[in-house]
C-alpha cells in the first residue's frame, strides 16, 4: 500500500464524506491520487457498516464532476488562448500550422465524446489531461457534461460494488483492477500506433497513384511515334523522293532562231 493511499484512507476514516469529496476533487482537477483504490476501500468500509454506500456514490460522482469541469474551463480559457497563439505566432508555426489546429479542434469534436467517457474509468490517469485537452479543442461544454457524467458514474459505482463485494479482499482487486488498466492502455496505444500506420501507408500508396498518373501522358505521346515509323522515316530507300531534274539533252525551251550575218531579205 503506497504511502498516498495510506493518508488518503486515514483522512477519510477521520473526517468522512468530506475528505472522501475533496481527495476525489483533487485527484479530478488533474493531481494523481489513486482514487480507484481509495473508492475499493470505500466499499469495503461500507460493505462493514462503517458508511453508506450510495452516499459514497453520490460523494464521488459529484465530487468527479466537479473536479473535470474546473479542468474543462481551465483548458477553455487559458489552452484554447494558447493554441490561438501558437497558431499566429512565429514560433508555433514552426511546430504546427494553424490549419492543423483546426483540423485536431474539428477531429476531437467528432470522436471527443468517446475519450471524455473512457478516460472516467478505464484510463483515469488520462482523465486530467483529457479534460484540458477538451477545453483547449473549444468542446462544447453540454456534450462534455453529458459523456462525462456517464462516464464518472461507471467509475464510481464499478469499485464501490467491488469493493462492498469482497471486502477485507479490496486490496487483491485492486491489483487486478490496476493490470486490466495499464493491459487496456498498452491496447490503447496499439492501436493508435497501427491507425496511424495505416494512414501512413494509404498516403503512400496515394502518392505513388499521383507520380503514375503523371507519367502516363508522357508514355502516351511517346507510344504514338511507333519504332516501324521511325525506322521508315530513317532507311534511306523509304525517304521521300525529290523531283526529277531534267535531263541535259532535253530543253523543254526551244531557241530563238539565230540571226545571220547577211542581210534581210527585201533590204
């Protein structure tokens, strides 16, 4: 047990539902706490009599929410201004160009909803970052309210019952449930990796289709001027024949009658 579970679990046991509230808001807004384990031990404790469980869903589930919209209008006032920047400036059209920008705000705003609900249980090391990611992409708050919400419920209610299940045994499925986690991340990034590759091969498969296109008008006017025609026009006896020039002993003009050397006649 790290040393963070054991002070967070200690608050809780001193201080109740208002500890368990604010170490979930904390870990919402973005710090690392183990908030998975710190809710498995919740529902042993309940599981024991010492809480009520839907009282701890109810802490938790607000306490998440609360905490993923502080980080949402973090990131929709400060990150989106700093994207808007880094589009303008010198310095971040090095890096990316500001119509890359509104390419990544356009795609996050498709397939948004889908990281915002995964990152609430699956992956909620991912959660913080998620949630200032969604404000800088200018993610409309009501879909990300509602796929949040759903999300944090999931996570809420899945170790609470687990926890309220196994009791004194929390912390075995904690470790289990720490593994499904770090397996379904690696999977995760796999995936990535592969769509990625993916794309990486379709583009260039279409530029090798846009160098083919090129060459082929060039091949085209090529082919027209076929090797027989070439050699015709190149061999000797099929070169064009030159007019005949007259021959010397036929004058196609006839001459003049010569005048003598007396005189005319009737002179």
């Amino acid at each position: 047990m790290s040393v963070f579970l054991t002070t967070i679990l200690t608050f809780f046991q001193s201080y109740g539902y208002p500890a368990l509230w604010v170490s979930i808001f904390i870990a919402a807004v973005g710090v690392p706490l183990p908030v998975a384990l710190v809710l498995l031990a919740a529902g042993a404790f309940a599981g024991l009599g010492d809480f009520n469980v839907f009282l701890l869903a109810l802490v938790s589930i607000t306490a998440s929410v609360a905490g993923d919209t502080v980080g949402y209008l973090v990131g929709r006032k400060w990150g989106s201004r700093a994207l808007d920047w880094l589009g303008r400036s010198r310095f971040g059209t090095r890096l990316f160009s500001p119509r890359a920008i509104v390419r990544s705000r356009e795609e996050f705003n498709r397939r948004g909803g889908w990281a915002v609900f995964l990152t609430r249980f699956l992956v909620a090391a991912l959660g913080g970052i998620t949630n200032l990611i969604a404000g800088s992409e200018l993610f409309p708050f009501r879909t990300f309210l509602a796929c949040d919400i759903a999300g944090e419920v999931i996570g809420a209610v899945l170790p609470l019952s687990l926890g309220y299940a196994f009791g004194t045994s929390w912390e075995d499925v904690g470790d289990i449930f720490s593994q499904f986690s770090l397996l379904f991340l690696a999977l995760l990034v796999a995936m990535l990796l592969f769509v990625r590759l993916l794309r990486y091969l379709r583009f260039a498969r279409s530029i090798k289709r846009m160098e083919a296109a090129r060459d082929i008008p060039a091949t085209k006017s090529a082919s027209r001027i076929s090797p027989t025609h070439v050699s015709h026009l190149s061999h000797p006896s099929h070169a064009p024949h030159a007019p005949h020039a007259p021959h010397p002993s036929i004058n196609p003009m006839i001459d003049p009658p010569t005048p003598s050397s007396g005189p005319l006649p009737g002179q």
